[in-house]
C-alpha cells in the first residue's frame, strides 16, 4: 500500500502536465509584396488550459499546387516569419530550431524544437497565441487558394512540454479558402499622347467585388502610397471587362509606382502592383510619346452639380457610342454617337436627359462603347 502511494505521487506532476494543444489558422489575407501576389496567414495555438511550456512539435498543412505551386520550400515559393512563440521573447527566452522543408509535392512540414534544457520554452494557455506567419507565393490566381491541416498525421506527432512530457490530445482544427475575387489578366501605365498616365486593367472574371482604387507612390512600399482615385465600380461579371484611370495630376520628371486595390462587399482588399513608370514631362522642340488609352479616363467634377466633364480617349479610330444610363438600366441620353479618330477627348454632361428636362439627384452611369468593348464608369449628380 505505502508503495502505492508513492507512485501516485511520483505521476501527478506528469498526468497534470499531458494538456491538450490545438492549432489553428488566422489572419488570412491576399496582398502584393515585391510585386508578387502571396497569400499569408497565421499559424495559432492554445492549450486546453495554462501552467507549461512548449518544447517541440511538428505543423503539417497542405495546399492546392494548382495555385501554389509543388514543393514550395524546395522551389523558394514560401516565407515563413517566427511569430510570437518562436520569436526571442525575454523574459521567455526562445533559442528555437525551426525547420521548414517539404513533406511531399502539396505538403509543407513545419519542425520545431527547444534547444536547451528543461524549465524553458514559452507558456502556452487557453488564448491563442502566434507560432509563426506563412506567406505562399501565388502561382495562378484564378485556382482555388486551399490550406489545411493534415490533422491525422499530426494527431501521431510528438509535442513535448520541455522537451520531457508529452502534450495529448493534439487537435488541428480549420482550413483556409481564400480564392481571389478578380481574376486579372493585365495591370499596365503608361504615358498618354496627352502627357497624361493611363493606368488599365482587364478582368476575366469578378465576383463579390465593390470596386478598384488606383494608388501611387514614389518608392515600392505600398505604406508610403497615396489613393489618387475614386472608388471605381466592379462589374461583377464572368466576361472579360477592361478599365482605365488617368492620372493627370503628376507634376514633376521620376519614377512612379502604381498598384491596384481591388475592394470586397465582406470588407476585406487585396492589391496588386507595384508597377513602375518613368514619367518625363515633353520637352520643347521634342514629340510628345504616341501611347494612347482606350476607355473613360477622369469625370470631373464627381459628384456634380450643374455640369460634368468626361475624358475618354481611343487608340484607334473608330465607332464611339458615350452614354448615360440610370442604374435601372434605362438609357438617359447620349452624349456621342459616331466615328473618331484616335485621340483624347471631351465631353460635357449638363445633367439632363434627351428630352430636355433635368434629371434628378443621384447616380447615373456613363457607358462608352469602343466598338465590341464597353467601359463603364459612375457618376453622381447632386442638387
């Protein structure tokens, strides 16, 4: 019996160290950085309850190759940045070894380890806390953008609280589907023949989207950018749609960056960019670059009240229809209707309809047709 007892209380220490760890994904986002679209996300745990440390463990996920690629530690396609447990966080001292290698073409292993002796490692609790953030290089934006746990595996693995005690059980719970909103096929500036920068996008398809902001900058950071546009409306379609914004408010000779910021009706943004563009303004004597745009260019002023200007300009001459709608799809009047030649141009709005009488507050469509291309832009009358 006394032998009894003396065992039970040898095992206490380690039957009250054997917590459950859960991980978790958080923090998912879409963004350009280097010019590369990637998709990041946090890598969270918690335990069932506080009173240990984390000594080592192993993170499996997969992902879809069809938008990342195979092999993506092998091939240089994924970041992975220490988070919170991992960092060197006094007075928690980390001294990790993470390894990141590849556990298979659509697998990603994620090693690591406590370095030194017991009493270390960081405290692990009921909150979750940041393991790490991975960033995936996107390979095809318009394939599904699909990370999971490989939970069953894991759920074998050893993690141990100071390299001593087993944590049991091991859950991994949720997965990640953040595919893009916008398929873009080309995000283009240039210079206009009017000294101007068209700045033009095409979408094969959009879906949920609110609409695109143009930013720019004089450095690639995009956190030393300034928004120079309006928010300009999605279509929301599965046809191919083109845009264009001028930007006619660049006053000095350099290079400018540009990106795009694409909106979402549940509030999140991705963007795209930067792309570059050495702009010279036209010296006397020299011709002026030939490059011209296709589409509507800047509305001013927006909202307006009584009259509008609208620039649109073509690349080649042809047929031009410039219109107004109402957003119930009815026709209101129509400003253009014949044969151009290339060129920018201008067209003034005065806030009526074909009949003469004068429409009332509130936003209206302008449409142009460029013989089978469409561009359509909003307007906002108030009175």
């Amino acid at each position: 019996m006394k032998n009894f007892i003396i065992c039970a209380v040898l095992l206490a220490p380690c039957l009250l160290l054997a917590l459950g760890l859960d991980f978790s994904f958080d923090d998912a986002t879409i963004s350009s950085v280097d010019g590369e679209l990637v998709y990041e996300f946090d890598l969270m745990l918690s335990a069932e309850s506080s009173g240990s440390r984390l000594g080592t463990g192993i993170a499996l996920i997969s992902y879809n190759p069809e938008a990342f690629g195979t092999n993506v530690s092998g091939s240089g396609n994924v970041e992975v940045i220490r988070g919170t447990v991992l960092a060197d966080n006094p007075p928690y001292p980390s001294f990790y070894n993470l390894i990141v290698n590849d556990n298979g073409p659509s697998t990603l292993s994620l090693t690591f380890e406590y370095m030194f002796s017991a009493g270390f490692g960081y405290p692990i609790g009921p909150s979750a806390v940041q393991l790490m953030r991975i960033r995936l290089k996107i390979q095809n934006s318009s394939a599904s953008s699909e990370i999971a746990f490989m939970d069953k595996v894991m759920e074998l693995q050893q993690f141990m609280d100071d390299n001593a005690t087993r944590y049991s059980p091991v859950t991994a719970s949720g997965s990640l589907d953040q595919t893009l909103p916008v398929e873009l096929s080309s995000f283009t500036a240039a210079v206009t023949l009017g000294n101007l920068v068209s700045i033009s996008w095409i979408t094969e398809s959009e879906t949920g989207v609110v609409g695109f902001k143009i930013h720019r900058g004089q450095n690639p950071e995009l956190s030393n950018a300034s928004q120079i546009s309006e928010m300009i409306s999605a279509s929301n379609t599965s046809a191919t749609q083109s845009y264009v914004f001028i930007d006619d408010e660049i006053y000095q000779d350099g290079r400018y960056y540009y990106w795009l910021e694409i909106s979402e009706f549940d509030g999140s943004t991705a963007y795209h960019g930067p792309i570059p563009l050495d702009y010279n303004s036209v010296v006397e004597g020299q011709n002026p670059p030939s490059i011209l745009y296709n589409g509507i260019g800047k509305i001013y002023p927006n909202p307006f009240n009584p009259t509008a200007y609208i620039s649109y300009g073509l690349s080649q001459a042809g047929r031009v229809e410039l219109e107004i709608y109402n957003l119930r799809g009815q026709k209101v009047c129509g400003l253009v209707n014949g044969f151009l030649e290339a060129g920018t141009y201008k067209s003034l709005w005065d806030g009526s309809a074909d009949n003469g009488v004068s429409c009332g507050s509130g936003i209206y469509l302008v449409r142009l047709r460029l013989g089978s291309r469409c561009f359509t832009e909003r307007i906002m009358l108030m009175k």
